[in-house]
C-alpha cells in the first residue's frame, strides 16, 4: 500500500469522498474513494490523465453554471 502524499475529505450530501495524492515507483497518481451507505469504491489515476480530469470537470462546472443563469428565478 502506497503512503498518502496528501488528503483531502469531501463531505456532501449523504456521501463522504476522499482525494489522496500518493506515488508509487511508476510514479504520482491520485486515488478517488467514495464512501456512501457504507460502501466504499475508489478510482485510480495516474499522473497523465490529472490535467485531463481537470479540464472536464472546468467544463462541467462552467455548463452548470450557465445552465443556472439560464434557469428562470423561483
């Protein structure tokens, strides 16, 4: 098991997630766990594919986000 460089919790809704930042000896890569209802599921990705994730979830938050605007007021 590969030591946490770094974490970061997230709690939100019913679901609690987890961001380590580690390395192993093919390099950095992140590890993404979600507990929820006392499940628990983790992706992995490796250092390559960080810059892409990022961009995506950019995206995703900016069409949220102009979505929002466009909904009408309540």
């Amino acid at each position: 098991m590969d030591p946490e460089i770094r974490t970061e919790k997230i709690i939100t809704q019913n679901k609690t997630f987890l961001v380590d930042l580690k390395r192993n000896q093919a390099g950095y890569y992140l590890k993404v766990s979600e507990w929820s209802n006392s499940k628990k599921s983790s992706i992995f990705i490796p250092a390559e594919g960080i810059e892409r994730i990022i961009e995506i979830l950019s995206d995703f938050k900016d069409t949220m986000l102009k979505r929002e605007d466009l909904e009408p007021k309540k």
